[in-house]
C-alpha cells in the first residue's frame, strides 16, 4: 500500500476548517469530487453520537440529502463506519440516488483487542474492523420530451430515436460486436461506453440517423455529446495495481496520532493517513474538491492538501478542530 508520502503535488492548497455542524456549510463550500463520511458510528464513541446504531439512520439522512444535492456526476463517497453501522444507512443513501460500488474493509489486526475483552465482548469472535464503502452518483439525462432516464436507457432512448438498428452500432464505434453486446445491451451485462466510443457513436447517429431539429446523443439539446464531456457523468478512479478491499493497516500509532498535554490519545479512531491518501488518491486528480464534512481531526482534509486538492472540513467538537485546525497549519 502506497505511503501517504508517496508522490505528492507540489501545489499545496490551503484547506478550509469551519467550527460547527456541517449542515451549515454545504451551501458555502465548493461542490465536491470526493466526500470522506467519518461520523457517528452508534458506539457512543464521542459527546453527541448514540450509542445505539438503530438511531443512524435518523441522524445521517439531513447530511446525505445535502451531500447528493451538492455532488457532481463524478462524486465518489467514501463511507466510514462499522459493519452494522453502515447496514442501518445503507438505504437511506439509496434514497438519495447514492449507487454503491464497493465494501472496503479495514482489517486493525490483533493488537487492536489487546485489553478490550469482557463478559459480553468474549462472547464471539473479537472484531479488528470497520468498513469504507464506495459510493457514486445515479446520474440521470434528460430527454427531448423532458423525461429524465439512467443513462442505459438513455443511450437505447437516443439510439432508437435516430431510426438507426442497433447492430449499426459497431459499425459507429468501429468495433466487432462490443458496442451492441455492451454499451447498447438491455441485460446486466452492459457498462457506460468509454468517452471517446461516445464522441464516435454521436457523431455517427447524427451523421446517418433520420433527421431531426434536436441532436442525437446531446447533453444541451445543442450540439452532440464530446468525450471530455462524457468523461464528466462517471465517478473518477485511478487504478492502483495490487491493492484489494482488505487493508491491513494498524490503527496510529507514534508521531502520527495526536494526543493531549497529558500524553493521553485525543480521538479514539483517528483514521491512518495513508488511508485516507488511498481512496483520494483512487477517486481525483490535483486541484479537485475533498469534504470532510465530520473532520475530526481532519486526517482527510491533511491528506487531500498533500495530494494538491482543495480540502473543506467542519467540526462541531472545540477540542478536535482545535488540534485540527494546529495540524492543518491554520494556527500557531
């Protein structure tokens, strides 16, 4: 796994910490490409969250609904929490047009239960993890009628709407057979068309399909889709070769994790900025947005100014955003 050192912009930006409840600053911040949620967890870990899951749901559904009508198409939400934390939300961000992608699991390791056995905890196996789950946007496109649609049933609407056979879609794209077997399929076998098989699809439908007072394939209802445009309405991701849905990382330990004056630990779950440097890192490119809209101590924020991208965090606990806002290099 990539340190949080690794290849770093050398354009820093300076971050953005507000004191309060992040429901008051949504409308300020700039739109997000990536959303790091690292709030309650219903283990009563911190003044203000419950210590009962059942209550999450009641809690998060006011963040995820700003957070789905700031995002763009391209916005990845990284979820934190525990395992039965994350199920209690998990339809709740549905709701809201959340798509999940991926459960990522962070595995602590055994040195994480050291101490932390009792009568009910023995009771089972000991857990060492918690989840980050990947979500993007359910994008939809509007037709020359005004209905909105997926962008599957778009593509079929729009090619159907030209008179053009579906089979003639290879044709367009210059492929055998993929563009009908998966860009035009009605199965669960179809995925979004690569930018520049979209730009080649359009002008194909416009150049051959039946005539008509509104392009085919257009975003504006002015001229035809063009790649960087298409590029636009899927989340970012950068690959990384040899990574998997299981970190083993352990919990801060050392320079990393912020204590008090009296040497005792100041949040009990600080994430490890390497963790955070990853699904950044995966899911933008420099100069992109980063919320941390429950920042903690702003691992994600610190991270994303490392990586050359614009970090806005808020947090409503004085004596955290009062280390946060020290770590960051907002204060003496």
């Amino acid at each position: 796994m990539p340190s949080a050192s690794q290849n770093l912009s050398p354009q820093i930006i300076a971050p953005h910490l507000d004191f309060g409840d992040a429901l008051d600053f949504y409308s300020t911040w700039p739109a997000p490409t990536v959303i790091i949620s690292d709030g309650a967890y219903g283990v009563a870990g911190f003044p203000g969250d419950h210590r009962n899951p059942q209550k999450l749901t009641q809690w998060y559904e006011p963040h995820i609904a700003a957070w789905a009508q700031a995002a763009l198409p391209s916005t990845t939400l990284w979820f934190w929490n525990t395992e039965i934390g994350w199920a209690k939300v998990a339809e709740t961000l549905e709701k809201y047009g959340w798509v999940y992608r991926a459960c990522h699991t962070w595995d602590k390791g055994l040195a994480h239960i050291a101490g932390n056995v009792n009568g009910q905890t023995i009771r089972g196996l000991p857990v060492v993890t918690e989840v980050c789950v990947q979500y993007v946007r359910e994008v939809q496109l509007l037709t020359p009628s005004g209905e909105t649609l997926p962008i599957k049933a778009w593509l079929r609407a729009e090619w159907q709407r030209s008179g053009l056979a579906f089979k003639l879609t290879n044709e367009a794209a210059g492929v055998g057979n993929a563009a009908s077997r998966k860009y035009f399929t009605a199965d669960d076998l179809w995925y979004l068309p690569p930018s520049e098989m979209m730009e080649k699809l359009a002008l194909y439908a416009n150049q051959h399909g039946r005539l008509s007072d509104r392009p085919y394939f257009s975003l504006d209802g002015q001229t035809p889709v063009r790649a960087e445009q298409w590029a636009q309405l899927r989340a970012k991701w950068h690959h990384q070769h040899g990574l998997t849905n299981v970190w083993a990382v352990r919990p801060n330990a050392g320079q990393e994790r912020i204590k008090t004056a009296a040497g005792k630990i100041l949040h009990p779950n600080q994430k490890p900025l390497v963790l955070m440097d990853l699904i950044i890192r995966a899911s933008s490119d420099p100069g992109d947005v980063v919320w941390e809209p429950f920042g903690g101590l702003c691992s994600g924020v610190l991270a994303a100014v490392q990586l050359g991208r614009a970090g806005y965090a808020a947090e409503i606990n004085p004596e955290f955003c009062r280390a946060a806002a020290q770590r960051l290099g907002l204060t003496p």
